[in-house]
C-alpha cells in the first residue's frame, strides 16, 4: 500500500501557497526567520465596499480588494478578477503567485492581485462600467504607473482595463497615465501578442524543458497527445499552439462538460464551435466526456487551464500524463503534488508556465512609458527569450538542488521537484533584493 500523504490537504488556496513555500524554503540557508516572515506574507491589503447605481435604479454595494503582496523588486504586478467566489485568501495566494512569477521570469516587479465580488454574467456593460470606476477611484493612488499595476484576470477583459485606464486618468490629468494598467486594448497603448502571450509563453517553455530532457519518455512535442482542461484564453489559444507544434489533441473541456476523439480534435473548428454555441460540448466528430475524466484521460501531457484545485489527492493518481503544464493558477493542491511526485509526473509549475501573460504585460508598460509601439515579431522573440532563459535556470537549479540531495540534504524528505527549483530561485531573487536595500530606516 501507498504510504499517507504527508502534505494536509487544503483547498484554501493561500494555505497551498504557504506550503508550497515551505518546501521550496527548506533548500535555502542564510536567510532571517524575520526576513522569511516578510516574503510570506502581503505587504498590503486593501478592502473597499462602494454603492452602485444598478440599471433598475436601485443602489447595490459591492466589496472589492487589491492585495499588494510585494513591492521589493518593483511596483505591484497582477490581475483583477471579477467573480462571485473571490476572497481575500485566494486573491493574497494569487498575488504571492504573482511575486514569484515575476521574480523566476526576472521581470522589475513585484505581486499583486485584485478582484470585486460580483456575478459578471448577471451585470449589463454599464453597471461594469460603474463598478469598475467606483473602484478605481476608491483605490485611488494605491494603483499607479510606479505602484501598482493591474491587469485583466477572470472576467475582466481589454475593456475593463480601458476603463481603468480612462478612470485614473481623470483623477491625474496631464500626466502619462497609459502604464498604469496592462492589458488594454491596442488602441490605447496595448501591446501586440498580449492576447496569446500566456498560452505561448507555456508552449515555449514546454519546448524547452523537453529540449532539456527534463521529461522521461517525452522528447519533443511531435506526436504528444495533449488533454486541456478549459478552453478560454489560455486553454483554447495553448490547444492550438501545442497542435501546429505537432502534438495531437486528445481531449478538451469547458464548464459544461468535455469532449475527446484519440485521432485528434482541430483545435480551430473546436474554438468555431464554441464561438457559435458557448461550448465544445456537443462538437461533432467527439466523444462526449466529463471533466473529471478530461483530467484522467491517456495523455503525453495534460494542460489544466481552468480553475485552481483541480487535481487534488482524490484524483492525482488517475492522471496518466507523463507531464502537467499549469496554465491555470493553481491547478494542483499541495498534496496532490507530493502524489504525482512519486508517480514521477513531472509538473511544470504555474509560476513559470504561464508567465508569458505578465511577460508580455511588462513589455506593454515599457512601451507605454516610453510612447512606443513595438512589432508582433520583437514580443514574440523577445517572450520566447524571456521565457527559455527561466526555463533552463529552473532545470539547472533542479539539478543543483538534487545533487545536494544525494549528498543528504534534508534526507529523508521527498526530493526537489521543478516547482521547488523555481520557488528557491524567486526567493532567493526576492531576499537578496531586500538584504541588499536593507531594512528601513
Ligand atoms: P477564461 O475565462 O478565458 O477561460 C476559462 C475557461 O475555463 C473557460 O473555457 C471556462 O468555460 C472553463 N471552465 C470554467 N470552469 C470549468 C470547469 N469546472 N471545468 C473545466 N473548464 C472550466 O480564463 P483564462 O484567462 O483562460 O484563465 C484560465 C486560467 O489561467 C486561470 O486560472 C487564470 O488565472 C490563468 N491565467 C490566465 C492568464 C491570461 O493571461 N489569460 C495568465 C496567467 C494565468
């Protein structure tokens, strides 16, 4: 019999996010218990409850927060979501998420997240509007060009972000307010390859970490049966990506439901399927099948695009993919983690897998402050660089760590993974920041 999991199990994201980070601060030395307790935990966190003229002419109050996990390496960098599930735990593991992301992908940023909680689909375009400019303004110099800077997340698309945009704008006129948020439309200062950066980011890595040899039994991306959980941004546009790489899409899902054809699914007509009637669910040429079962399905490489907590010790170990890309924020508990460990499925953690989003998101800041437009081909080349380059620092950090394994550090332990490679080298990036600006005064 299998022995327990060690890892408790949760599905409150920012306890995964703590011990994630554990397991990741057993491999470094030298840094203060004072210090640790810092990068832990949110520098700040804001709440905010503001009235809403509704269309039927009621007011309704709304609650909204934006957590600053970090500012150690540059201004806050993260998402606002709009749903009516958010919470202040998920948007403080969220914005954790966001420093270490931005630290393995050696952007100038720290970790930031917001969210309001609403229901977007019962919401007309101008109470959004209202929402997002009353909350804007509640924030007030909280956000900004050099503090904090938000981007699209669950919900909230190019539009929103040009409201946000157009909203601080007029609370500091005359000044170059576009770097203030990304993810905004081209027109006002987006930048080219936003949309696909996230799940192109996930591709390049993917490349890489194959080209490395980091996964037994999976060389190169030519024929790897691919299963994709979600198929919004990340899923739909990853899907087609890993499909014109040479891969074989096998199974795909949406909220409703999933789809699975062993010959192969066309990534394109499925997202034209969609487009026309809201899912892929009922796509002709595919077997109908849960999303329980796109999780499990016999795959090379399994893509949860979705929802966090999706593979949790209930199901980790019906997981048949030889390799996990996390597109998704979280997808993987904890203790599911420690599960696919020991069955050798290795994990390409979300920190580096979807970091082509705020890679790109970065590139459209440094446009906007510099009144720049750049070609499609300079994002693309300059993301597959970005991304590559952590990539091969994560596998050699990897190897480092397992050399010291072998040499007795933290025996008896489970041995270092990619996710634990990465978290070190963030926050080693993070703590050498702080030791070097020293604490204040
Ligand atoms: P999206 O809203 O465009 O798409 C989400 C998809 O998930 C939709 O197809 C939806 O139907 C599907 N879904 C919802 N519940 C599901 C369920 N129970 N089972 C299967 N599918 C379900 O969102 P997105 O932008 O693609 O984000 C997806 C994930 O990727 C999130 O975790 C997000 O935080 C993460 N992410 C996105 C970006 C980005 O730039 N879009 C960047 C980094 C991380």
């Amino acid at each position: 019999m299998d022995a327990p999991v060690r890892t408790p199990e949760s599905l409150d994201l920012f306890v995964n996010a703590t011990q994630q980070f554990e397991r990741a601060q057993a491999w470094i030395d030298g840094i203060k218990d004072g210090i640790i307790n810092f990068l832990i935990n949110p520098k700040r966190t804001i709440h905010v409850r503001f009235p809403v003229r509704m269309d039927d002419g009621s007011i309704q109050n709304f609650h909204g927060f934006r957590v600053l996990h970090s500012d150690v390496r540059g201004p806050g960098k993260g998402g606002i979501r709009y749903h009516p599930d958010v919470t202040e735990a998920e948007v403080t593991a969220l914005a954790a998420f966001m420093t270490w992301k931005t630290a393995v992908v050696n952007i100038p940023y720290g970790g930031g997240k917001g969210g309001v909680v609403c229901d977007p689909k019962k919401l007309s375009r101008d109470e959004l509007r209202g929402i997002t400019r009353r909350f804007v303004a509640e924030l007030g110099d909280n956000i900004g060009p050099y503090t904090d800077v938000p981007a699209p997340d669950v919900y909230t698309n190019a539009q929103t972000m040009a409201w946000i945009y157009d909203t601080f704008n007029q609370l500091h006129p005359g000044e170059n307010n576009l770097a203030v948020v990304t993810g905004k439309p081209l027109e006002i200062g987006g930048s080219l390859g936003r949309d696909e950066a996230t799940a192109r980011g996930s591709w390049y890595a993917t490349e890489q970490l194959l080209r490395r040899g980091a996964v037994p039994g999976l060389e190169s991306l030519e024929g790897a049966r691919v299963a994709v959980q979600g198929y919004g941004n990340a899923g739909s546009i990853a899907a087609r990506l890993f499909n014109d790489a040479g891969a074989v899409v096998v199974a795909v899902s949406d909220s409703r439901g999933g789809i699975s054809n062993d010959e192969g699914l066309d990534p394109r007509a499925v997202l034209a399927h969609k487009e026309e009637t809201g899912s892929v669910v009922g796509y002709p040429g595919a077997m109908p099948i849960s999303n329980e079962d796109v999780l499990a399905h016999d795959c090379d490489i399994l893509i949860p695009a979705a929802l966090e907590c999706q593979v949790r010790v209930d199901n980790a170990n019906d997981v048949k993919a030889k390799l996990i890309v996390e597109d998704a924020n979280g997808p993987l508990t904890a203790a599911a983690d420690e599960i696919l460990q020991r069955r050798n499925v290795v994990v390409l953690p979300d920190i580096l897998a979807n970091a082509g989003g705020v890679v790109v998101s970065y590139f459209e800041w440094v446009q906007n402050l510099e009144n720049q437009q750049w070609d499609l081909e300079k994002v693309e080349k300059r993301l597959k660089k970005k991304m590559c380059q952590a990539v091969d620092e994560t596998v050699d950090r990897l190897t480092e760590l397992q050399e010291r394994f072998k040499g007795g550090v933290n025996k008896g332990k489970s041995g270092p993974t990619l996710r634990d490679a990465a978290l070190v080298s963030a926050i080693k990036r993070v703590a050498t920041v702080v030791m070097q600006r020293d604490i204040w005064p």
